[in-house]
C-alpha cells in the first residue's frame, strides 16, 4: 500500500477555465509538494481546464466537462451518449470557449445542478461518476483520494466503495456558495451534504474559524475534523525594498462586491477628500470575470467624479510573477471582504512580501492576524473604520516595517507550503486508519 513510506495520492478539483483561484493555488502547490517528497501524486479537474498563475499543471483528463454535466442535468439523452460524443464535447479549447460566456444556468438551474452533483449517485452525472472512477481503476490504486471542497462529496460514497481508499473532502468557502442558492435548494442541498458526510474519513477545513463553522452545520463530532491552514509557496516572494513614496494601499482577491472593494474605494475616497493621508495611492489587482465588469465600472466612474482617477490603478487578472512585482510597490493590503471568509490565502502573499494586512475583525481574519502578528483589525463593514485603521497606521512608518517583518516570519515558519504539506499528510494517515477500522 505505502512502499518506503511513501503514499499513493489523488486530489479532485474543479478546473477555473481562464480565471485563477485562491483554492486552485493552494491545491496546485500542495501537489507539487507532495510530488517533491516523493508521493505519487495525481491532480485530476473536473468541469474545466485546470489554470493557474503557472499554467496547467494536471497531465490528466478533465472528467465531468462543464457542457456534459449541464446536458445531462437537462436533458435525459445526453446521459445515455456515446462516448465519442462525451469526448468531443469536453475537448479543452470548447470547455475554455464556454467559460468564457460566464453563467451558463439560471438560479433555478443552478440550484437544481448543485443538488444532483451533491447527491452523486442518485444524481444525474451518473455516467460521469463512472468514467471517472473507471478511469481511477486503471491506475495504481490509491491510498487516499482528496476531494478539494464539499461540493464534491457526491463522488466520496463510490470512491469508497469501488476503490476502498480513505475519502478526505477540504473544507473551503461552501457555505457562502450553498447559502447563494435559491430556496428550496438551498436547504435541501445542506441536507444532501450532511447525508453525503458518513462516506468521508476525514474533513479539512482550512481555519479554525471555518472549521466550527462546518462542523456546527454538517453536524459532525470533533474526531472527524483536523484543521490545516493554507500555506504558499515562497519562490519568487520577497520582502520589499522600501516603503513607496507616496504610501500605496493595495487590494488583492476577486473583484466583486462581497469581498469589499466597494468599501475599499469608499475608505480610499474619504481618506483622500479629508487629506488625512497626502498622495495617497490605491492599487487594486485580481480576477476580474465578465460578471465583474459593470460593477467595477461604475466603482472607476466614482473615482474619476472624484478627481482621484490618475492615483487609482486596477490590474485585473495578473501572472504569478506580476502579482509580486504589484505586492512590491505597496505599503499594506486590505480585502474588506463582507462574507465570511474560509481564510484569505492573499494575505499570506501579502505578508510573504513584507507587507502587513489591514483585515475587518470577523471571519477568519482575527485568528490568521493573531498567528502571524502581521496585520492589524476593525470593525467590519464599515468604511470609516477602515479608513481610520488606515490613516493610524499610515503615520507610523515603523510599526508598517515590524509587522511586515512579523509577517514575513510567520509565513516561512508556520505558513509555507511545506508547513501544509506536512500538516496535510498527517491529517492523510489519520484518514488511512480510520478508513481502516471502518473496514
């Protein structure tokens, strides 16, 4: 089962098409450190073609393609195709096409696609459920299968029960997406992944914070939880030089309204009419999909009314190593993220780069700020507190450095991808036993 100690792995996730996602980094480069070690480790995407900041990193097929599972979630033929119609239908270059056209389903759809993909085999992709682990059992068998969020769980019961390896499900950020759903999907989907929970070992949420909160819903004893905070690789992070002349504030996740950005300028354009702060700048970068693009318009419509246009800059959608030439040029982030939030894996980029986080007091920002000493809180959802949290901490250029510093520390000791993977392969012998004593 295990030769030199060494574990036979394989982690699902969904592809993004054309869009980065804090999770699919976090999965991508955990794989790569298992793969380092010596683990043999498979990543296989569903949906999508898996890409990141660094390309496509799966050399596996895509299962469940995107226009497959929505054929057959509304049409009953399309569960009963042939296979060279399957194939040709989740060629990358088509799924990617189709991503690009944003939300493909109604809420209605949406809803009732989340509940079939939830109920696995007593849902509608039966026929991808198949291939994907007929597939899985053409290949060394696995010691142990990671599903990469909850949504996925649909697949734990016949992983199970056709490949006899332990199911581990990460626990990511569903509440919020499960939560969005139109009733009476919405309860009913909970109720499925609560069913769905018996068929997995092990549950690895990525906070503490977020782990209480799953636990509480899915309900669920402590013995089947094992917390793992996210962790980054490190390559190509480094602390900044100086501090920027004029101070530049930054932003750094998706940009939309649930994680702030319209309280973030908001903060800004208060700061910059009551000149608390002179010159200051803001730098706002990250994904930014068809759905964002009116919003964000109207945001840049503000500022330019305001006068302030030609000291607010926004890059969407950056590379890997432009993202960390823009934490360079900043003197701390804020994502005043309105939900709550699973983690936040830009502010260990943040302070990986020596910059210190400015982060609203719930979620789980106060346990990540507590663990690093990289970051300073406030109250949430409200402007003005932002915006004093920034302007105290603005004039005082060297608490600004000592944070920056803490931070860096903390994510080399405590938050490098290194640090997960060992955390990760812990909570994965902890499943293999238990997987065990069930059988």
């Amino acid at each position: 089962m295990m030769a030199s100690g060494n574990l036979n792995i394989v982690h699902i996730l969904p592809g993004t098409g054309g869009m980065v996602c804090g999770s699919c980094i976090r999965d991508v480069a955990l794989v790569r450190e298992l793969k380092r070690r010596g683990h043999d480790t498979a990543l296989v995407p569903l949906y999508l073609p898996l890409f990141t900041e660094q390309g496509d990193p799966s050399d596996t097929p895509i299962f469940f393609g995107g226009i497959n599972v929505y054929l057959q979630q509304k049409f009953r033929w399309f569960r009963h195709t042939p296979g060279w119609l399957d194939r040709l239908l989740d060629r990358p270059s088509l799924l990617r096409m189709a991503s690009r056209g944003g939300q493909m389903t109604s809420p209605r759809d949406l809803g009732e696609l989340t509940l079939s993909m939830l109920r696995g085999q007593e849902g509608n992709q039966v026929k991808e459920i198949d291939k994907l682990i007929s597939w899985l059992e053409s290949q060394p068998r696995p010691d142990v299968v990671c599903l990469s969020n909850g949504l996925l769980i649909g697949l734990a019961g016949a992983l199970k029960k056709r490949l006899g390896c332990a199911v581990v499900c990460t626990l990511q950020g569903e509440d919020t997406f499960l939560d969005s759903l139109p009733q009476p999907y919405a309860d009913q989907a909970w109720a499925e992944l609560r069913a769905q929970a018996v068929h997995v070992d092990l549950f690895v949420p990525v906070s503490r914070f977020y782990g209480s909160v799953m636990q509480e819903r899915l309900k669920l004893e402590d013995a089947r939880f094992q917390v793992v905070e996210n962790g980054i690789d490190l390559a190509g992070f480094s602390m900044r030089a100086a501090l920027p002349s004029p101070p530049v504030v930054g932003y750094l996740a998706r940009m939309s309204p649930e994680k702030g950005l319209e309280v973030l300028v908001d903060a800004y354009l208060m700061i910059r009419r009551e000149n608390r702060v002179p010159g200051l700048r803001l730098h706002v970068a990250g994904g930014r999909m068809s759905g964002d693009v009116s919003f964000v318009a109207k945001l840049e419509q503000r500022i330019k009314d305001a006068g302030y246009s030609g000291e607010v800059l926004f890059r969407p959608n950056l590379e890997r190593e432009e993202k960390q030439a823009f934490l360079q040029g900043l003197t701390l982030l804020s994502v005043p993220a309105i939900y709550g939030e699973a983690f936040g894996l830009y502010l260990l980029e943040a302070m990986a780069s020596g910059v210190p986080v400015v982060q609203p007091r719930h979620a789980a920002f106060p346990e990540i700020i507590a663990g690093t000493g990289g970051g300073r809180l406030y109250e949430p959802n409200s402007a003005e507190a932002l915006a004093d949290a920034w302007t105290e901490l603005l004039r005082q250029p060297e608490e600004i450095e000592a944070l920056g510093r803490a931070g860096r520390t903390a994510v080399e000791n405590h938050f490098s991808v290194a640090a997960m993977a060992d955390r990760v392969l812990e909570g994965y012998t902890k499943a293999i036993a238990l997987a065990g004593n069930e059988a």
